[in-house]
C-alpha cells in the first residue's frame, strides 16, 4: 500500500440535506480517480459507500463512510454522512474528523432545513465551507435560483468559482469561473468558453473579484 505524508493527506466530509447526491458524487470521485472502474448508482444498490443491507434496501446512506481517492499525489478521504435527522450522530463523527465541509445541494431545491444543520455542525467545528450545486441535469435544475437561496441563508460572500453549461437535459459542462475554462461533462475535455455562457461567467468572474477584495484593505485599494 502506497504511503503519504501527512501534508498529502486530506479529510473533506460530504454533508446536505437528504437525497441531494452526497453518496452519488463520492461514487463519481472514485470513477474519476480511477479508483473504480464502473460508476456505481444508489437506485441499483451498488455503490462503493453504501455497502449495509439497510442502505442498499432503503436506498439511503445511515452510517459515515470513508471513501479514499488519489488525485495529483494526495490522497483525498471524502467521509460520506447521511443526510437525515435520524442519523446526525454519524454526522458529527465525520465532521470532527474533516479538514473541510462540501455541502451539496439539489440544483432544484436549494437550501433545505438539512442544509442549514450541516452549514451549523462545520460551523461548530470551524470548518472550511464550500457548495456543490448537484444533480444540474434533474428537471427544473436552476443553479440561479439555487445559489441565491444560498446567498440569502448564509451570506453574499458564497460566490461560485464554477458555473454549469447548460440545465437539465441540456447540462453539458462546467466553466471554471477562476481559470476561465469550460469542461465537458466528463471532465476530461477541456477548451474556450461557449459563446451562450461567456458574459454570464464574466459577471461571476467579477463578483467573485469583488468578494475577495473585501477581505484585504489593500486588494481594495488595487
């Protein structure tokens, strides 16, 4: 077995409110590692995570899982927790052992009551927080909608630093709002902004200029 350094070695704990994708997207990080080499789907009982008969029946997580990935020489643990009340004990447990918080939210929901507890329990632990805007391929997905709700609950220094290409249906891809990259859906072709997304993630390249500058008096001034 492959050893690390302990500055090669991350712990990021998935937390949400129910259904929102948490164990989808730690399934799709161990396809994209190469850790897997077939992508696992909750509503067929075959994901890497949720492993207990429970699980696979109810086709829900109830106990944390850890879920390693290597990527660029670092190993990435991403600690996989339910989302359901019933379950914050294990919550808790993967939170205490994390270096940061992805909080994952359904594109066409937003914030949800199970939102705002996970935003509270890496609050408690003072935890680095970031979003992931899930499932942009669901009907009525509405990053848009989903991002002011978010700004609305926790603030408007939650910017986004990716963006989708196109919704529902239609979703093919990702803009990198700091490179200024597009991504295909897969991840793996990278290329120039679509002519249809180019203004729109200009304006996020700025608001999220403008959010950095507030945190330094001379970023402002520059």
């Amino acid at each position: 077995m492959k050893e690390y350094k302990t500055e090669q070695v991350r712990n990021v704990v998935l937390l949400g409110h129910g259904a929102t994708g948490k164990t989808s997207l730690a399934e799709a990080a161990l396809f994209a590692t190469g850790a897997t080499s077939r992508l696992g789907k909750v509503e067929e009982g075959n994901t890497t995570s949720d492993f207990d008969p429970d699980e696979i029946k109810r086709g829900i997580s109830i106990n944390l899982a850890l879920v390693p990935c290597e990527w660029k020489d670092h190993k990435v643990n991403f600690i996989d927790t339910p989302g359901y009340a019933d379950f914050v004990g294990e919550v808790r447990g993967g939170v205490r052992a994390a270096d940061v918080a992805l909080i994952v939210i359904d594109a066409a929901a937003g914030v949800q009551v199970g939102t705002e507890q996970a935003w509270a329990s890496a609050a408690a632990e003072d935890l680095p927080r970031a979003f992931i805007v899930n499932r942009m391929d669901r009907e009525n997905a509405d990053f848009a909608g989903a991002v002011r709700s978010i700004q609305a609950a926790f603030g408007k220094g939650c910017v986004p630093i990716q963006a989708p290409i196109g919704a529902e249906s239609g979703f093919d891809g990702v803009v990198d709002i700091i490179a200024v990259k597009a991504y295909a859906a897969d991840g793996k072709q990278e290329g120039e902004l679509p002519s249809e997304v180019a203004a729109a993630a200009q304006s996020l390249r700025e608001q999220l200029i403008e959010v950095v500058a507030e945190t330094d008096d001379a970023l402002i001034n520059k």
